[in-house]
C-alpha cells in the first residue's frame, strides 16, 4: 500500500457519509452508505438538473443529521459526460466529489453479491482512485 492510498484511507471516518452515484443522462440514482457499507435510508432518483441537485442535497444532509454524519463524499463513474455538471454543481456547493473507476465498481459489486448489476459505489471503490 503506498502513502496516496493511506492517505485516502484516513479520509473515510466513523463521521463521513459515503454517496454513490449511478449517473445517467436524464437523471441519477444515489444510495448511502458509511465505511463499513451500512447503508442509511432508501436510495434517491433525481433529475440532472439544479432542481434535483438540491433536492439530492436535502436529501443527504437529512441522512447526516440523523445519523450523526459530518463529513460526506459523494462518488460517481466519470462515464459519457453527464456526470460533468453534476460534480461541478456540488464541487462548487464545497462538497467533496471523488470519480470512481467502472470496472473496480463493477469488480467490488461482483464480489460482493456475485450479482452483474451495479447498484451501489463502495467504499472499496473510492480508495481505488
């Protein structure tokens, strides 16, 4: 393991809110989870645009307010270029957005449930970038 990893590794805490982001053209899938992948609420479909960015946000500081959360990272597949505003939106809100590459999410979500779908960005995922 080199310094980059371990130092990622520190960023995930009992504190942070880990979101995972399905990105699509007319609108994303989220769900939330934290380090050790307990997952909190239902997941979230919104629209790919500033309305449902904010309601994303109200959805997931509800979700760090009732669990306790302080921190959140929100991970998402840099596939096609949808993913683009969104992650800028919420760069720009001063939320900290992280890519995660598609075959390690693949890869994790495989081993983890032997099933071919992707539902949900791990944390193993976001240390793999």
């Amino acid at each position: 393991m080199n310094y980059n990893q371990l130092e990622k590794i520190k960023q995930l805490t009992d504190q942070t809110l880990i979101i995972g982001t399905d990105v699509s053209k007319n609108f994303h899938v989220s769900r939330a989870q934290d380090f050790r992948g307990i997952e909190f609420g239902k997941s979230i479909k919104f629209n790919n645009d500033i309305i449902g960015i904010l309601e994303f946000e109200k959805w997931f500081k509800q979700l760090m307010e009732g669990n306790g959360k302080t921190e959140v990272v929100i991970g998402m597949e840099p596939t096609g270029h949808y993913w683009i505003p969104l992650a800028r939106c919420l760069k720009n809100m001063g939320y900290k957005v992280v890519t995660v590459n598609p075959a390690a999410t693949k890869k994790a979500k495989e081993l983890d449930d032997n099933n071919q779908s992707k539902q949900t960005i791990g944390t193993q995922e976001l240390l793999h970038n």
